[in-house]
C-alpha cells in the first residue's frame, strides 16, 4: 500500500497500488488532462509540454518523467 502523505497514513486513506494506472503523455500544448483520474501515474515523454490552465488532483496520483 501507498500513501500521498503521512497524514493520510494516519487517517486510514491509503493507496491501493493493485489499482494504480500508467498513462503515457507526448509533448505538446494541451495534453496535460485538466482533471487528474485518482491512482493514475502519468509518464511524460521528454519534450516540452504547455498548460493553459489549472491542473486539479485525486488521490494517489503522480505526474513524472520517462528519461
């Protein structure tokens, strides 16, 4: 099991990592999702990558990047 936090530990609130998703992102403007999906894991290919707006987070989600 995982937690985004040690409070959350506390508090009962894991991350079940049974249920963890990856999804693989390309570079460009735009293809960050505005709403992050809970126990997903985005991959960011190397490029350059442009947001437009506010980027809103579950639980159990990550953004990182694939080098």
């Amino acid at each position: 099991m995982y937690s985004s936090n040690r409070s959350g530990v506390q508090n009962g609130n894991l991350c079940n990592t049974e249920n963890i998703r990856v999804i693989t992102i390309s570079p460009g403007t735009g293809t960050l999702p505005n709403q992050l999906s809970s126990h997903t894991i985005y991959l960011l290919e190397p490029g350059n990558y442009i947001t437009t707006g506010t980027i809103n987070t579950e639980k159990c989600n990550a953004i990182v990047t694939k080098n």
